[in-house]
C-alpha cells in the first residue's frame, strides 16, 4: 500500500525540492566552469550539439508547460485532497525536470565542446526555472480544490 503525502507536508517539501534543484544546477555549472574556465563562445550554427541544445531548451520549456497543464488539468473537483495532492506533486516534479534537463545537457556540452555559450544557454534554463518557483497560492489554485477542501488547507 502506497502512503500518500499530507498537504501539509508536501506544502512544506515543494520549496526544498525547488531550492535543492537549483542549487544543483547552479553549483555543477559553477564547478564545471571553475575545473575548466573557457572564455571563448562562438554561436555557430553549423555545429549540431548547438542545434540539439536549442531544440533540448524549447521542448523543455513547452513540454513542461503542457504537461504540467495535462497533470493539472486531470484533478477531478470529486478527488479527495489527498489524491490532487499526489497529482500535482507529480505534475509539478514533471515541469521540473523537463526544465532541468536542457540545463545540465548545456554544462555537459559545455565541458564536451568547450565553448561558453552552453553554459550561458544552461543559465537561461536556470533563469526560466526561477520563474517557476511555486507558491502556495498557485499551487492551490491549480488543484481544482473544493471551497471547503481550501477552508481545510489554510
């Protein structure tokens, strides 16, 4: 038998799980960079793990969004909260990860090629992940909660 977390706790966990994925990618980027400083960058167009980055930075911004939106959008109003709960932790880890990716390929590509501009396209990734932080506001409003299961959470 599968445990479900509280709302309580995931509320609690959401923000650490955030932090620590930043923090990740923000520290490998800066360890990778200090092990091997390269100055140069050159935005060539011909090189294809240039191609493979930038196609790797837009499918990982829009499929975050559209599964996020199809996670979100599969809690039922009848659920119990338990249940939405356990759905957008799930659509939330999801959106994450498809963010995450494209940023650690850009610093392995960056120590693979040597060129500064992977590492400054991971950066862009790590500026959009920044732009998902969750709060508890939005996260409520995107469980398709019941006015007495919102009166139960605050």
């Amino acid at each position: 038998m599968k445990a479900q977390q509280t709302p309580a706790a995931f509320f609690k966990t959401l923000p650490l799980m955030f932090l620590a994925l930043l923090a990740g990618m923000v520290m490998m980027g800066t360890i990778m960079y200090v092990m091997n400083p390269v100055t140069a960058y050159e935005l060539d167009f011909k090189n294809p793990f240039l191609i493979i980055m930038l196609i790797a930075m837009i499918a990982g911004i829009f499929g975050s969004n559209l599964l996020y939106n199809y996670n979100k959008n599969k809690i039922d109003l009848k659920d119990s909260t338990e249940s939405k709960v356990a759905r957008i932790q799930q659509a939330v880890i999801i959106r994450f990860a498809f963010v995450e990716g494209p940023a650690l390929l850009g610093i392995i590509l960056y120590l693979k090629e040597s060129n500064l501009i992977f590492l400054m396209l991971s950066a862009m990734m790590v500026l959009y992940f920044l732009t998902l932080k969750p709060s508890k506001e939005k996260i409520i409003d995107d469980m398709n909660l019941t006015s007495e299961q919102k009166r139960d959470l605050e």
